[in-house]
C-alpha cells in the first residue's frame, strides 16, 4: 500500500489511492515512514467523506491495539465529531516544568532521596489518590483548574495562564452543575473524586527530571528562562478513569476490560439525566457500530453531538486538574528533601488526545487531535505575553534513556494544521540491543546515567531506546517541514514510570 507515496521533499510525503477521499501528508522521512498496518487505517479513515483537506500523520504515526485510527493523526472537518479518530483518554498531555535549580544545587544523593519520597507520593498505580469532594469534582468539570488550584493553595508560578486554553476545555458559558450531570452520569464524579494525584499505569505516563544539556535558540531560551545546566520536570499523563468511562459512553469501542463494562453499565443504568432518553437511543446506535469499518459521528448542531462535546471538554479538564495536583505532591516532596521551598514555574500544560474548533486555510474545522499536540506560531498565541513573541511550547520526548527536546511552534505550519509530534514514536524494527528483562534494562539505563524508579509493571522494558524512532532524525524533519524551531536539548537523569 505504501507504493501509492510520493515525496514532496526529504521529510514530507503525500500518500493517496483510488479509494480515499483526501490524501494522507505524512511529515515524516523514509526511514520514520510507518507500517503497513498503519498505511491500512489511514486509508480506511481517508475514505470518509465528512473530511477536510487531507489527514497530518507526524513522525511517531503508528497504530494501537483495538483503536481505528493511528496515533500521532491530525484530522479535520468542518461539521462532524469523530469521536473513534480519538483515544478513549480526553486531554492525555505533557507539562513542562521549570526549576531553580541546577548541577551546584542538586547531586545524585539529593536526586535518588528525592525520588524515594516521590514513589510515596506520586503513585503510578492505585486504586484511590488524592480524594477531592464530589463538590469539587463538578466544579473541575465546569471550570476546569482554577478551582483545583485554590482548594490545595499551590504555588506554582503561572499554574493558570501557561496551561493550555487556561486550564479549562469547556467553551460553553454559564455552563451549569445540571448541564454536566445530564451528559455525565453522577456516578462517574463518585469514581472520580478518587482518582486525581495518580500517574498512571497506561503506556507510557512518566516523571522525568530532566537537564538542559544545550541551548539550540539563546533569545527564545532566555525569554523561557531557561539556561544549559538547569533542571526541569517532564510529566505525562492524562484524565484517568473519570476521562475514559464519560468517552466511552459515546464511542461504539469496544471495552478492553471487564471493569470498563461494568462501571459503565452501573453509570449509565442510573444516569439522572434530562436527556436520558435521547442517551438510550444514542446507545443503541453505538451498539449497533461497533465493528463496522465506518467511522462513528456526530453532527456538530444536533443535540447528541452537542451532549458528547460537552462530555468529552468537562471530562477532559480531569487531566489538567490531575496534572496540578501531582505537581503539587512534587512541590511538597522537594520542600522535604531541601528543607526549604523550591521555586517551580509552569512553562506550559498541553494536551496531545483532544478536539478543538479552529481556522484553517480560510474554514472554521473540528481538529482532531490524537497523539499530538497544538504548535502555534507566534501570530496565532493572540494576546499571551510571552508565546504570541516566541510561539507555543512543543514537548518531543523520546525513550527513558534518550535525549528530549523543547521547541516553539512556527507560523509556516498549514500542512499539518499548526500540529506537532508529541514524542518520537516506536520504530517498526525494534534494534537488537533491546532488554529482555527487567535486570537488563535496569543495567542499560545505569549505563546511561539515567535511574529509573518505581519501574513495578513487566511492560516498563518497552519504554527503553531499542524501541523507539531516534529523537535526532524526528527533530531535523520537524524544522525542515517548519513545524517548530528547537530551544534546547535535554537529557533524562531520573525517571519514574510504572
């Protein structure tokens, strides 16, 4: 399937057939090219006549079980929700975090007492987290962080006005208590009021604390205030199951685990919604999708639509308010190990699973966005003080063991709808060094310099280098095809992940 490729330039080719409706851009060079798999969803999507203009597939483009559509997508339409284009996980992100301190300040002991308070406090995989009130929990879906933020009275610098959208997904005004309950069942907000202050056992969740080993853009690293030698926190992670459980009420995927059915089943079986009756048709029309080849959608304008949009933006502000509070644990965790406070300063919170209206070539479009993140250049920040001078922040991390970059979105992005990877993605030949276990992994990362902690799940040896794309090649196709501008360059030293 891939002989229908044809090359625009190094890093960008287009691929169409007969069959597709809009072509595929892939921003990507030979050697990063997917498999055929991969090449089979795409061209299954591209059939879709509800599309707009073509689909961005980004360098870490591949597929994952039981989805339809491969990560690292960008698609467009102008009238219709696509929900199965999507993971079942709103508001999956990254958060960039920045620190006072540096190589004088902090050494390995300090590194390694640091992270073993962080094991306590930052749990990958626990059944209750931090408990917020059910209260608190429909103020989060209305409002998003704002009220996170001064219920735990944190003291991150620009927690608020560097996260993405402001912290709050929700576009409707006056959106009230009654409107969230009636596309999300109050049983979801019992479940997630536990749930907040966990990183996370899917994928590849992580805490990584980071040094800046080279600045690539001195003038944008200044006004970042970021300088080689610095310390930074990289944080993944996403929505939890509050996030899930509201999506898969209204995407026919099929549930990957027993629990999944069954909490779904108690929620919608008592679902106090004014709309309850338009829910139970709605779900009878998802049963009836599933498995089809056909993509799963909504009009924009009809009530369904308008119930999943408002489902999918107030359950994803659960990852922006569970990125905060484990912030926040990160912030008690390095007052204890120094004895005194230590400045943290939000760079920026962004979502890489999320749908957002925006203009492109001269239409108001549906962006879906899976496995990528926004890169705006400077014109499109519109009044933000500091990235509408230096465009939006884009995170590319790679393995556990590999360097990470920072970098700015451009105004020259149109092709992929001002888009960006959001790391580099696994290669399809996994390299013959990779670990067989966990013993192997944990001397290969000490070879590196990097300690890895917590590390409890027999999947943590995917996360190492021989699986994933070189960071170096993703970066050099990312400037060439005006994606972003790289700022500086990082080097994992200390790694928590489950």
């Amino acid at each position: 399937m891939s002989k229908n490729l044809s090359s625009i330039n190094q890093h960008l080719k287009q691929f169409k057939t007969e069959a597709m409706q809009v072509p595929v851009i892939f921003h990507t060079s030979d050697d990063l090219l997917p498999n055929e798999a991969t090449f089979s969803q795409l061209e299954n999507l591209a059939k879709d006549k509800r599309l707009f203009s073509h689909i961005a597939a980004m360098s870490d483009v591949h597929p994952k079980p039981g989805r339809k559509n491969p990560t690292g997508t960008v698609v467009a339409s102008q009238n219709f929700l696509l929900p199965q284009i999507n993971d079942t996980a709103p508001n999956c992100g990254m958060r960039f975090i920045k620190t006072s301190l540096d190589e004088k300040t902090l050494d390995a002991k300090k590194i390694d007492k640091l992270f073993k308070e962080l094991v306590k406090v930052i749990p990958t995989k626990k059944y209750i987290g931090t408990k917020i009130s059910y209260g608190l929990a429909l103020d989060i879906a209305r409002s998003g962080t704002a009220p996170v933020q001064k219920h735990f009275k944190t003291r991150i610098k620009n927690e608020l006005e560097n996260t993405f959208s402001g912290g709050n997904m929700v576009t409707e005004k006056d959106i009230t208590n009654r409107d969230i309950l009636d596309v999300i069942p109050k049983f979801f907000f019992h479940v997630g009021k536990y749930r907040l202050g966990i990183l996370g056992a899917a994928g590849n969740h992580f805490l990584d604390l980071m040094k800046i080993t080279e600045i690539r853009n001195e003038e944008i690293a200044q006004k970042f205030g970021l300088k080689e030698g610095q310390y930074i926190f990289l944080m993944h992670t996403g929505s939890g199951l509050l996030g899930q459980y509201a999506s898969y009420m209204y995407t026919p995927k099929i549930k990957e685990h027993f629990s999944q059915k069954v909490m779904l089943k108690i929620g919608t079986t008592f679902f106090n919604s004014q709309m309850k009756k338009v829910y139970q048709r709605l779900a009878k029309k998802i049963r009836e999708s599933q498995g089809k080849k056909e993509f799963f959608g909504y009009e924009e304008e009809s009530l369904e639509g308008r119930m999943f949009l408002r489902a999918h933006q107030a359950s994803a502000n659960f990852g922006f308010a569970n990125r905060l509070v484990l912030t926040h644990h990160l912030d008690q965790a390095l007052e204890k190990t120094f004895g005194k406070a230590v400045e943290l300063d939000l760079l920026y919170d962004m979502p890489h699973v999320f749908i957002n209206k925006e203009n492109h070539f001269g239409k108001d479009v549906w962006i879906h966005r899976n496995g990528t993140t926004r890169a705006n250049g400077p014109k499109k920040m519109g009044n933000h003080p500091l990235f509408s001078q230096t465009g939006e922040p884009v995170f590319i991390p790679s393995s556990m063991s590999t360097p990470a970059y920072l970098g700015v979105g451009t105004d020259e992005n149109e092709s992929s709808f001002f888009s960006a990877s959001h790391g580099t993605g696994r290669r399809n030949k996994i390299q013959e060094d990779a670990p067989k276990n966990k013993n192997e992994l944990f001397k290969k990362t000490k070879q590196n310099n990097v300690k890895l902690y917590n590390a409890k799940s027999k999947g943590v040896i995917l996360q190492d280098s021989s699986y994933y794309k070189d960071v170096e090649e993703v970066i050099s196709g990312m400037e060439e095809n005006k994606i972003i501008n790289a700022v500086v360059k990082m080097q994992p030293v200390a790694v928590l992940m489950y």
